[in-house]
C-alpha cells in the first residue's frame, strides 16, 4: 500500500480546515443577516417613497402581522393567479408556507391617506419577502416575492424597492441577490433583465439542462456583487444562453405616498 507523504497529508488536512473555517464565517454571516432587528434603520431615506408630494409615515407591526399577512396575500393572488395557471392551487399551499415560515423576513409598504388612517390593515398595499440563505454555497439574500397592489404601481415603487433589497444584502455582506420569475410574466422579465440588469442564473433549470428547463415554468434570475458570485451563479460554461422568455409577477411600482416597514416572521 502507497503510504501518502506527510506533506501531502498536512496539505489535506490543511484544506479541509479551510473549508471548515470559510464555512463556519458564512454561516456566521447568514446568522448575522438574519437576526438582525430592523434592516430599515441603516437606510433612512428608504423608509418613504413619495414621487407625488403626499406625506406618509413608519407605523410599528407588532401583534397586527398575521392580519397584514393575510390581507396581502389577497394582493398576490390578484397578482398571480394568471401567471401560474394551472399550477396556482398548489402553488398557493406552498406560498402560504413560505409566508409564515420562521426564516421569512418582510418589508412592508404601508399608503398614507385618509382612508388608510380609518381601516389600518388596508393601509398595507405591498410587501417584499426575502430571506438569507445559501446557493451553490455562496452567501445570499433571495427574493421570494414582491407584490404590489394595482393601485400603488407604474411610479417606479418597484425599483425602489428592489434597489434597498440590494442595499440590504451588501450591507449584511452577502454575494449576490436572487430571484424567482414565472416565465408567464414577460414584464416582470423585461423589468428585471432591462431596468435592474438581472440575468438568468447557471443554476436556473434553462442554463443547467435546456430540455429539462424548457419544461420548467421559472427562471432564476440573480445580480451577483463579487467575483465568486459572478463564477457561481452567472457564468454557464456549458449551455449557450436560451431563448428569451417571460415570466413571475411581480409590479413595477406605482404609488402615491408609501412608508416601509420591517418585519421577521
């Protein structure tokens, strides 16, 4: 039997520590992230968006969370019924999991008018759930949903948003940001494909397997900030890109005057 040089099994040894370590410090990271209280305080202008001169201000969530929940999940049903299809009811099961799970996080958007002020839970007219996580072992923030309410879209609410998830995620250090599109959803592509510059990740089913994925009704999309990210998540070296398709929903704002509001599951 070969007996492997003492070199060669410090070497081993050496590398596996190194795995250990940077996965320990990632770990760390998404803990970090996670438990954070309030992901708003350290980005201030964000907690208002006001394209139309009208006021609004941050309102505490405490006990009234489920009531909110509830009610934008309404919001998203309006919004994605069409896109899934066939697939909606067992895709709603999933959500309303996904919605209450103990690793969800949210921002809601909260509209200031007089009506809002009489009925405080229809106030709330969209939400952002994302979530720290891994992917291909890197470190990132994944957008689960992002729902508006027809009413508040077309002013640019969309962008917002989705600019302080990306704020969010660089400031808990995290590599990149994620997301999931329908393919039904040509808009909700071209916005973040043309206006927020996402690409199809290597890890959606089109870049992995093309016959595979053309069956497959979802893109993952992603925005990758350093390197590792870029080599993990963007570059595909073995599949040319596919065919252009469409995809989730998701609004691209439109909103007289709205606050944000932080919220854990």
């Amino acid at each position: 039997m070969e007996v492997q040089p003492k070199s060669s099994r410090k070497e081993k040894k050496a590398k596996r520590q190194e795995v250990l370590e940077r996965k320990k410090k990632i770990d760390k990271l998404i803990q970090t992230a996670s438990s954070e209280h309030d992901h708003l305080s350290s980005f201030p202008p964000f907690r208002r968006f006001d394209r139309n001169g009208n006021g609004s201000r941050p309102i505490p969530l405490c006990n009234r969370r489920p009531i909110i929940i509830e009610r934008l999940f309404l919001c998203r049903i309006a919004n994605m019924e069409g896109p899934f299809g066939e697939e909606w009811p067992e895709e709603e099961k999933v959500k309303r999991r996904e919605m209450v799970s103990p690793e969800a996080r949210y921002i809601f958007v909260k509209e200031e008018s007089p009506e809002a002020d009489n009925d405080k839970t229809a106030a709330f007219v969209g939400f952002v759930h994302f979530r720290f996580t891994l992917e291909e072992e890197i470190p990132v923030l994944y957008v689960y949903e992002i729902q508006l309410e027809s009413r508040v879209q077309g002013k640019g609410l969309g962008k917002f948003l989705m600019q302080l998830v990306e704020l969010i995620a660089r400031k808990s250090c995290m590599s990149a940001v994620v997301l999931t599109v329908q393919k039904a959803n040509v808009a909700a592509m071209n916005f973040y494909t043309s206006k927020l510059r996402y690409t199809i990740s290597s890890i959606s089913p089109s870049r992995v397997d093309p016959l595979m994925g053309a069956e497959k009704s979802y893109e993952i999309l992603c925005k990758a900030f350093d390197r590792e990210a870029k080599v993990a998540l963007e570059v595909s070296f073995h599949v040319k890109p596919a065919a252009k398709t469409s995809n989730q929903n998701w609004d691209i704002g439109k909103n007289p005057a709205v606050t944000l509001s932080y919220s854990h599951a």
